[in-house]
C-alpha cells in the first residue's frame, strides 16, 4: 500500500512538472507559430480525429501533446508539437521523456526508406523506442560510393535497414553530409513513410533553436525530394 501511494504521489508531481514546464514553453512557440504564419493550436486529443497526429519514433498510446501548430512554409506542410510521456519501467521507476518534433510531409510519391540520423556524444535514451520496435535498424557504414564529411560523422549516426542501406547512402550522400555535419547537430532525424521529422529532446527551448529546427527540416525535405526523384 505504501509503495502503491508512493508511486501515485510521484506520478502526480511529474503530471504537475509536465503542465509547469509546459506554461513556461508556450509564449515561446507562439512566437514561432507567429512568426513563420503556422496557426496554433495548444493541447491536442491524440485520439481526437479532428488533427493529423505526428506519428514516428517517439508515438506511443500514452503520450501528451501541447502545443500543437500546423501550417505552409516554404512549399512544406509543416506541423510543430512539443511531446511528453512519462514511462514507468519494469522495475517501477519513472522517468518523463520529452521532445519537441517539426514534421515534414514529402512531396515525392516515391516510397522514401527508413532512417534515422542519431545525434552523438549524448548520454540521451529519448530515442531507444526506435531500436525496440525496428530492431532491424542498424548502423549504415558510410562511404560504399564517397567519402562523407568528417563533422557528419563524428556529430552522427545514420541507422536504417540493412537491405536499405544502400538507398539510404544514395539520398544522405557526401552534399548532404556536409551541411548536416555544419548545421544539425544536436537535434535528430527520422523519415518514415514519406514523412520527415525533427526532434529536439533538450529541455531547453528558444526561437532560435526551433527557427534551426525548422530550416534544417526544410532543406533537408527538399533534398530527399530531389535525390528520390532524379533516380
């Protein structure tokens, strides 16, 4: 009984922390959504039908959204949503993993494969649901056709399915590396069915960071679009 009241005590103050750090984020991602002409919406319903969910690695039945814009920039339907979920593991402790996502929807009809651009040098498990639910994602050895460019893969790792490993190469080739390798780090990257996501799992939050997320997304988007299509 002690242990279960416990566990409702903590559960309830991490519930608090999550709407308290959500308050302090908002003006700033208001000022983003203004900014860029995106139109916001607050909290979303993640089973309310009424808006496109922002799917990828970090999706679970239990996750909260707050926050939630959607909008047109530069040709892209773009969606903004700052992401929690407060995951009990086997052994009863709590641990709240949060992110803040910018979505991308692909204008190529070309099925675009799997990967996932892995920040390094952080001690960060924000990103371990991918491995358990594609536990055949594995790490891509760059440099099958050019060498890659040095930032790139000391700041990164590029993770996809063997037999797509080399499809992966051909669109994250040597051009891309290098202003990825320049301009990316710290955030994360997953495409996944024709969708391109950014995320950001640092608590700390500023226009500047999200305007970096944003056209990081936006060139990104436009040079898979191109690599898919010239093939």
């Amino acid at each position: 009984m002690i242990n279960k009241f416990g566990k409702n005590i903590k559960l309830n103050s991490n519930k608090l922390y999550l709407r308290v750090r959500s308050k302090t984020r908002k003006s700033i991602i208001k000022k983003f959504a203004d900014k860029f002409g995106l139109v916001y919406f607050g909290y979303v319903n993640q089973h309310d039908d009424d808006h496109k969910i922002i799917r990828g690695l970090t999706v679970s039945t239990r996750h909260v959204d707050h926050h939630y814009c959607v909008g047109s920039v530069g040709a892209y339907n773009v969606a903004v949503v700052d992401r929690s979920d407060i995951i009990q593991k086997p052994n009863n402790s709590i641990k709240i993993k949060k992110w803040f996502i910018v979505s991308f929807d692909l204008h190529t009809k070309k099925p675009v494969p799997h990967f996932f651009i892995q920040s390094n040098n952080r001690d960060d498990k924000s990103f371990e649901a991918l491995f358990t639910t594609f536990p055949n994602m594995k790490q891509v050895n760059l440099g099958t056709f050019e060498k890659y460019s040095p930032d790139f893969i000391s700041r990164f790792s590029l993770y996809a399915r063997p037999a797509k490993s080399i499809d992966v190469e051909k669109i994250i080739d040597s051009k891309a590396s290098m202003t990825l390798g320049a301009h990316l780090w710290p955030y994360c990257v997953e495409q996944h069915d024709n969708e391109l996501y950014i995320y950001s799992s640092n608590n700390k939050l500023s226009l500047g960071a999200l305007e970096t997320m944003l056209e990081n997304g936006l060139w990104l988007a436009s040079y898979i679009d191109s690599q898919v299509e010239k093939d």
